[in-house]
C-alpha cells in the first residue's frame, strides 16, 4: 500500500511539472528538422534574453578555449552546432525545474552531478570512438547527463521512502534501481520516462533514460545510444567518479558490449581523459545555475 502511495504522488508531481517554456519546444521542433538553419534558431533564442545569454556563456566558456570572445548569436550558433544549442536549451528547461539544490534530500547533490557528468563525457567519448557522426555527439552526452533524472522527482517526493530504498540497496546488495521497486513500486527509470513523455522530448533521449538498466531486452530504434548510456553508467558506477546511490550496479548484458565492440579495459584506459573532459564539462551546469 505505501509503495503504491509512493507511485501515486510521484505519477502526481510529474503530471503537474510546468511544461517546457514555448521558446525551448520551439527550439527541439526547429532543430529536429533537416532543413533547419542557424538563421532558423537565431530568430527564436534572439527572443528569450536568457537563453540567448547562455548561448553566448557557452560558446565563450573554457569548454571551447576560444582566442577570441564570440559575440554574435549567429556566429556562436554556428560554432556550438545546431544540436548542442538544441541540449543546451534542454538542459535549461530540465535542469531549471528539477536541479535545484533543495531536491536532493536522499542524495549528496555535488556527487549525483558528478555521477551524471562522467556518464554524460563518457557517453560522448564511446560514440566518438566509434565513429558517430559529429553532428550527434551532443545527444549521446545530453542522453547520459540525464539518465539518472528519474531520482531527483524520487528523493525530492518520498524522501523517506528514498532513503529506504538506498538502505536496502546496501543492505541485500542490490541495484539501487531494484531497491527502488521494492521499497517504491517503481524505479527511477520508469520516473525518468514520466517525465520525458510528459516534455515529449524525443524517443532516442527518453529510451536511454527509461532502459539504461534493462539494455539487453531492448528492441527499440534507439539502441545505439540506449547501449552507450548503459555502459557509460556502469562504468561511471564501477569507476566511483561521483556517486548516485548505487553501490552495488548490475553489468549489463554482453549483447552490450559485443554490439558496441568495447572492453572495460578499454575504458578504464580513458578514466584520465573522462576525469578531465568533466571539468570541462562542468560549463553546462554553471550555465545553468
């Protein structure tokens, strides 16, 4: 009874999230169209001051390591890509309504952004090793920035309840997303995919969010980025860079690694690589804060 309480007020909060400002679902709409051109998105971030002002910080961020400050909209459109000024209005939105310091009460937020930053670099550098078209890149980061985003909702709602969960997590040595289902009747995938649903923020982002811990069984048309995510957590988890509740995580299938054509050996070998492109990275939540 108390889980399905628990599910109850979380299926309640998310339906009564704000929806997406117009300006950022404009912005996914103009950016998911092949015809699309920085004109294009120039005309509607030039009418949201705020999001034009984390375009410009952005581009002139150490992430870049420009010579010369940028300070045409156009330019830096241009420069950053279309998608990344796409995930960048994503995170905006995304960050804006569920980042804030006060919703980590079952969690250290400093160690969940962490966490979420490594799977994000590390989501990035596995498809850049494989040859993913550049122009995608950003979506493979933006997919593992977000993928634990189901437990801000959980921890923030049924704090107590989350809290459980963790313990019991340690306790039988489970997966904390098992944890979750038995203390809360649902995990922090099926919350994530709420929330994706609810924003209709794309099918590749919501299925990474709502299958990283069930990668094998999936059949969808995201499982690129789907297994990518998986094994950019697992290895984030294993790595302990950052920390987000799980102590115990699951290996995912071989499926996974034998489809991606990647070892952990091979990762652990870009750990210096990863720990340096999250300082970097860090820019995209500073934008946002």
């Amino acid at each position: 009874m108390e889980a399905q309480h628990g599910l109850a007020a979380i299926r309640s909060y998310v339906d009564k999230m704000p929806s997406l400002p117009l300006t950022v679902s404009k912005i996914v709409e103009i950016a998911n169209n092949v015809q699309t051109s920085p004109a294009d998105l120039n005309r509607v971030i030039s009418l949201d001051p705020v999001l034009m002002g984390k375009v410009m910080k952005l581009i002139n961020s150490a992430y870049y390591g420009l010579s010369q400050e940028v300070t045409s909209l156009v330019r830096a459109i241009i420069m950053l890509g279309i998608n990344t000024v796409k995930n960048l209005a994503l995170s905006t939105a995304v960050l804006g309504n569920l980042g804030k310091a006060g919703d980590f009460k079952a969690l250290n937020m400093e160690g969940f952004w962490r966490h979420s930053l490594c799977v994000g670099v590390t989501a990035k550098l596995i498809a850049k090793r494989r040859k993913i078209d550049n122009n995608y890149l950003e979506e493979y980061f933006m997919a593992g920035l977000l993928h634990d985003l189901g437990k801000i909702p959980l921890n923030n709602v049924i704090s107590e309840g989350y809290l459980r969960a963790m313990g019991t997590g340690d306790r039988k040595h489970l997966s904390l997303y098992k944890a979750e289902r038995e203390e809360i009747g649902a995990d922090h995938c099926d919350v994530g995919r709420f929330i994706m649903e609810n924003w209709k923020l794309g099918r590749e982002i919501t299925d990474a969010i709502a299958f990283h811990h069930a990668a094998g069984g999936y059949d969808g048309p995201a499982k690129d980025i789907v297994y990518t995510v998986a094994l950019a957590n697992y290895f984030a988890n294993l790595s302990e860079i950052g920390f987000a509740g799980d102590r115990y995580p699951e290996r995912p299938e071989e499926s996974v690694f034998s489809y991606l054509e990647i070892t952990l050996d091979s990762l652990e070998e870009t750990s210096e690589t990863v720990s340096n492109e999250i300082e970097k990275a860090r820019v995209f939540l500073r934008v946002n804060g």
